[in-house]
C-alpha cells in the first residue's frame, strides 16, 4: 500500500515459516480478486462517474458535467429523503439496540429453555425481506388482519396509509427483522466477559442491576459499535422491506434516499441523478462508520489482529 | 446486512475466553436479569405471532378468511391455495432460485478460501497485503449504492435478463465477508503444520486442500449458509437485472403474486409459507453451525 515501503517481495526471511514463498499463493487470490474488483471496485467508480453524465439507462451515455448533481440536488423531495432516512435510522437504531442488548444477555446464559428460545427467535432472520414484508401488509389489514383477531379496536388503524403511522410501521418491521441477528452478536459479547468481573463485584456487594450497568455494558462497548454500524448502515441502505412494504408510501412519508435513487433511476429513467443519490449514500455510510469507529477510540491495527 | 462495514472492529477483550463460563455464570445470569427473562418470552410471542398467523391462513378458504378470526386456526384445512401457487409456476422460481443460490455460493466460497489462504501465507507479500486491505474495505460498500454501474455492466455484457446476471454480482458481494472469516481461521491453523507439509514436498495447492480445506471446514459451513441465506433472499439484483417470469427468483416471485393475488390474501400467505419452508429445513439442519459460526464471527 505504502509505495515508500522496501520491496517486502524479495527480502526472504528464511527463518519465517510463512511468506517464504508468498509469490506462489499470489495467484491463488486473482480469482476473487477479478471478480470482486469488477462488480464491486469499478461500479464504486463508476457510479461516481456516471454521476457526471446523463443516461436514460437504455441509449447512450453522455457526459454533463454538474446537471445531474444540479438535478439530483435541488429535487424537492431529497431533504425529505434525508430527513426520513434520518428518521429511520435513528428510531430502529433506538428501538433495536436496548432490546437486542437485554435479550443477548437473556440467551448468553446456558440453560436449555433459553437455548430453544434462541433457535426460535433466529426464524426472522431466515425470512427474505419481501415475506415479511407481505405477511405485515396482509397483518396490519384494519379490517382482516390482527386488530379483527384480537377484537382491539385500537389497532384497528390504517397503519400503512397514514403517514406517521406508516413509519412507524417501517421502523417496527425493521426491528423484527433484525433485532434476532444484534442479540445473536450480544449473546457473542457477554459470552466473552471475564466471569472474575462479575465475581469480583458480587463480593463487593454489587446488586444486579448495578452489575448490568457497571460491568455488562462497558464491557460490551466494542460489540455495540459492531453492532450499531451494522445497524445504521444496514438501514441506510435498506431497500426491499419498504420497497415491498410501502413504495415509498403514503406519498412520500417513507421514501428514504435508497428508495428515491430507485424511482430516479428506474422508474423515471434519469441514471446521472440517480447515481449522484447513490453516491451521497455512500458518503453518508462511510461517515457514519468511521464517527462510530472514531467512537470506539482504538488503533486499528490492533482491531484487524483481533478478530 | 452484509454490508458489515467494521466486523473486523469487534476484537477480542482483554483476557479472552474464561476458562469456566459454564453454568455458574448461567446460573447467576438467570436470576440477574428478570426484566430479559420477561423480555424474552414476550419478545418470543412477537416473533411467533406473524408466523403463526401466515400457517393459519394458508390453510382457510378465500371465503373463511373474511368470516373467521384471523387468529384461530381454520376447522376445514384446506390445500387449495398451494395449489394455486404452484400453478403459478412457483416450482419454477424455486429451481431458480436453487440455480442462483448454489450458482453463486460455490465458487465465491472457494474462491475465498483459495484467497484467504492466498493473503494468510503470503502475509509478507506487498501486493497481498494490499489484496487483503482492498477485501477489508470492500465490507463497507453498499450493493443498493452500486446497482446501477452492475446494470450497465450487465446490460453491455449482453446478460440482462438471465440467472447469471444475478449470480455474477451476488457472488462478488459474497466474497470480502468470507475472506475475511475463513482468513482468521486459517490464521489460527499452526505454523508448524504448514510446516511439514511443506517439508513432505507439498506445493502451495496440494496444502491448500490437504490442510487449510480440512481445518475451515467449520468456518467453511458457517460462510456458505450465510451467503446462500444471503443470495437466496436477495431482492434488489433480481428486480434490476431481470425482467421476464421465467427467469423470476422467489422473493421477486412472492412481489409478483402478491401484486397480482393481493385480494386472495390466503393464497398469498401460501406463497410465503411455501418459500419459507426451504430455509426453515435448511435451518433446522446447519442451526448449529450457522448460530455458532456467527457468535464466534461477530461477537469477537
């Protein structure tokens, strides 16, 4: 990576077991390399460029310059796109990670009930985001679905055609979904604290609660960095559970910058804006990360060994 | 989800495994935490709850669903709606399905293993460094972010509208994930294993598979059901790089026929429940591994 680096290639080390002949394995990586580079490395690249064009997505492409940004950006609807990506973001990051926290110290204990509970609540995960979403847009029906089975009127509410209410319901099915997968990484987590920790303390008297609070959690803190930048960048990005679930409805109460890239580009046929979208989805992600990972305030090469 | 941007970020504590966190620990967390204990027998309840509720009215007829509770189970089952979808050419988009799955997962697993073999004994090499720092920020892009230079790509390659339209991509978005879970296994096998091998006149190949294939196959297990569960579920590659029925994988399918069925809601939850049903076996097959696999792959 570092051009100022001596050429590690020819310096052997004998006594090294490995690396001796690192020039023999270097072919052994090309395949996933060509492959990864072409449909992940060129199209990172080439949204950018193509952000710089103008494209129908069927004809030819034709550079212009700043348009498509002057396009994508003055649109009406890109800072409601970003207040409800926002909005999202934050309430399943505030709704997922305090269950998913209790419910992975739940089902880190060994006992058996617990270890059938945690096969169960795994299901979500299996389901493709199109099933959820259509088994909860059949659920929430006012008249047929779980209000008319639990006789509450309460729930008996347009979920889905009122715009509040609508996001809520998206911020509620992304939970479902993924909060199995964030108590899965918990469990993980408390799995690997000392247990001289929890001892220590008991014979200072500590209470239970106090022991959650004052060892479980700052212990876990690296796992809920991991946890919440795949929560947030996962719900930056998330695409078919409102694609199937509202479109982006009603009006565009829903409609957060995934999904408005999409209309951009494949409904209205408009690539260079589209791809500017796409781009600032990327810029946001990346922020994102590394604020959380400034967050976590370690080295990262100590990182990378860890794991 | 497979866009985990800084897994490799979830080092280990200091310390590590403690050598006893058997049921003393267990014992202690089970009365140290009554408000997770009610926690995980309602939560248990809302994740039942959809599930159940899809079983039951597979089985109703169109008419009992308007008339009956929707949370008690029909007195005439009847079959009537899987019959309708797999009219519906559901066995299709099943073998599609399959095809893209195992189309896909094979060779971006062996490919990885070959390259976190490749980046694990080659760890001095300059270019393979550079190779493996690439796979590390590869976690972080996003597929949605990218789709539409995949569409061109796919487009000027003459393969829009085919199962290796989708394959190609959902192979390639597979891979960092895996190079960098089966790399921290090889990591772990012993040197002085490679050692001999090579000893024994091994070639690099021979210890390849002789070795490092044995000793993943763990890690192996646990990164091919993830990406399968992966592929298998993907929504956004089908729905943008195909567009005839016959190349319809299942969750492009159940958008389909719920688009076109939306009123016969029974036949709808048939649908979901008969595409659910595959993972839900594969499931209670390799839960072991899969549970394990991504304790160990996450919560370090």
């Amino acid at each position: 990576m570092t051009t100022l680096a001596p050429p590690a290639v020819r310096v052997k080390e004998p006594t090294r077991t490995s690396g001796g002949r690192s020039g023999a394995v270097l072919w052994m990586a090309l395949p996933a390399l060509v492959w990864f580079v072409i449909f992940a490395v060129i199209p990172l690249i080439g949204v950018l460029l193509l952000s710089f064009t103008t494209w129908n997505g069927i004809g030819t492409i034709h550079g212009s310059g700043l348009t498509s940004w002057k396009a994508a950006l003055t649109d009406p609807g890109l800072p409601r796109a970003l207040w409800v990506t926002f909005v999202i973001m934050a309430l399943s990051w505030l709704v997922q990670t305090p269950i998913s926290i209790l419910l992975g110290v739940f089902i880190a204990a060994r006992s058996k009930y617990r270890g059938l509970l945690a096969v169960l609540y795994f299901v979500p995960v299996l389901l493709s985001s199109a099933a959820i979403s259509i088994t909860y847009k059949a659920l929430l029906d006012p008249n047929f679905g779980l209000s008319a089975g639990l006789g509450v009127s309460w729930l008996a509410q347009d979920w889905l055609g009122q715009s509040g209410l609508a996001l809520g319901v998206v911020v509620f099915v992304v939970s479902w979904q993924y909060i199995p997968f964030h108590s899965l990484i918990y469990q993980g987590g408390v799995r690997q604290i000392p247990q001289s920790l929890y001892e220590a303390s008991q014979i200072d008297g500590a209470g239970r609660m106090r022991q959650f609070f004052s060892i479980t959690l700052p212990q876990l803190k690296y796992t809920i960095i991991t946890s919440s930048t795949l929560m947030v960048v996962g719900s930056l990005t998330s695409f078919d559970l409102i694609y199937v679930l509202t479109a982006g409805g009603p009006g565009d109460s829903t409609r957060t910058l995934a999904l408005q890239m999409y209309q951009f580009g494949f409904q209205a046929r408009l690539m260079g804006p589209a791809s500017a979208i796409a781009v600032i989805l990327v810029l946001i992600g990346l922020a994102i990360s590394l604020l959380l990972r400034r967050l976590g305030g370690r080295a990262d090469e100590s990182q990378l060994e860890g794991m | 989800m497979a866009t985990s941007t800084i897994t490799q970020e979830s080092a280990p504590r200091h310390g590590g495994k403690a050598p006893q966190r058997g049921t003393s620990l267990g014992g202690r967390l089970l009365r140290l935490n009554w408000v997770g204990g009610s926690l995980g027998w309602i939560w248990l309840l809302i994740v039942m709850l959809p599930l159940y509720w899809i079983v039951i009215t597979s089985l109703k007829t169109q008419s009992n669903y308007f008339i009956t509770n929707p949370l008690k189970p029909p007195t005439d089952i009847t079959f009537e709606n899987y019959k309708t979808v797999i009219e519906a050419d559901f066995v299709r988009f099943f073998f599609n399905s399959v095809i893209v799955t195992a189309g896909a997962t094979i060779p971006a697993v062996l490919f990885s293993l070959m390259a976190a073999y490749a980046v694990v004994r080659g760890a001095t090499n300059r270019w393979l460094k550079g190779i493996n720092a690439l796979f590390l920020m590869g976690l972080a892009i996003p597929l949605q972010a990218v789709i539409i230079p995949v569409y061109l790509i796919i487009i000027r390659a003459h393969l829009y509208d085919s199962l290796l339209a989708i394959i190609l991509p959902s192979a390639a978005f597979a891979i960092p994930l895996s190079v960098l879970v089966l790399g921290n296994f090889i990591r772990d096998v012993p040197k002085e294993l490679f050692e001999s091998m090579r000893m024994d006149g091994a070639t690099e190949w021979g210890t390849l598979w002789r070795l490092a294939f044995p000793l993943t196959r763990p890690a192996l297990v646990t990164v091919t059901i993830y990406s399968a569960l992966q592929i298998w579920n993907g929504f956004i590659l089908p729905l943008i790089l195909t567009q005839s029925p016959n190349q319809r994988t299942m969750p492009l399918a159940l958008w389909t026929f719920q688009s076109e069925f939306g009123v016969n809601v029974p036949a709808v939850a048939a649908s979901v429940t008969l595409t659910t049903i595959p993972i839900v076996l594969a499931y209670a097959i390799g839960r072991r591994q899969l549970l394990s696999g991504l304790t160990a792959g996450f919560g370090k």
